[in-house]
C-alpha cells in the first residue's frame, strides 16, 4: 500500500521521480479531488487504482466511466504528465439540447434567470 501523507497518495518509481496529478469525481451529492504523487508513465487506469478513489465511492462502477484529462477524453492507457487532473464523469442524466429545449419551454434560462416574455405567452 502506497505511503499516505496530508491526504496525498505518494508512489513513486524506483528511480525516486514522480510527477503530482488529481484525480477528480463528482456526484450531486459530493466530490472527490485527490492530490496523487506518481511515477512518471503512469496510466490514466493504474492512477484511478492507486488514488483509491473506489473506497471513497463503492457504489460507483469506475470501470464504466468516461475519464479525461482537462476537460478532454482520454483512453484509461493515456499516460499522465505532471500537473494533469484526471475528470472521471459520470454519465448524464439528461442529453444537454434536451434539457435546453426543456428550460426554454417552462421560460427559464441556463443561468437560471426566467425570461418574462416567454412566461407570457405560454
């Protein structure tokens, strides 16, 4: 089991270099960001291993789940570099245009104002 330090995840390899990333993780009720320290080639798959980040959420299947690094999908045999923050989304409830039409159907905006002329009319 890797050492565990302020909260930080710390492997590195046997050289002694590692690069710093965070793995991240959303639900609506809570989130992780995990600071990891890892040895450099690591795989986007072996740093969700090592952050642990499945005890944390045992009821998510994190096998399943679309990753990126910085908001761009990546394949889980993508290789982190040093700064990265590896996103783990989840997938959505809704399809983004549906919920648009939605909201503008009941007169409300995206940034959550209501627009009044559209109320008017309905």
């Amino acid at each position: 089991m890797p050492p565990v330090s302020t909260g930080r995840q710390n492997v590195s390899d046997e050289t002694g270099s590692a690069i710093s990333v965070e793995v991240a993780f959303a639900l609506p009720d809570r989130q992780a960001l995990l600071p990891l320290t890892i040895p450099p080639g690591t795989t986007v798959a072996k740093a969700i291993a090592l952050s642990r980040i499945t005890e944390r959420f045992p009821e998510t299947d994190f096998a399943v789940l679309a990753v990126g690094v910085w908001g761009r999908e990546v394949m889980r045999d993508h290789c982190l570099q040093d700064g990265d923050r590896l996103e783990i989304y989840r997938p959505l409830r809704m399809d983004p245009k549906e919920a648009r039409r939605r909201l503008a159907e009941s007169g409300g905006t995206m940034s959550g104002t209501v627009n009044t002329e559209a109320s008017k009319s309905h």
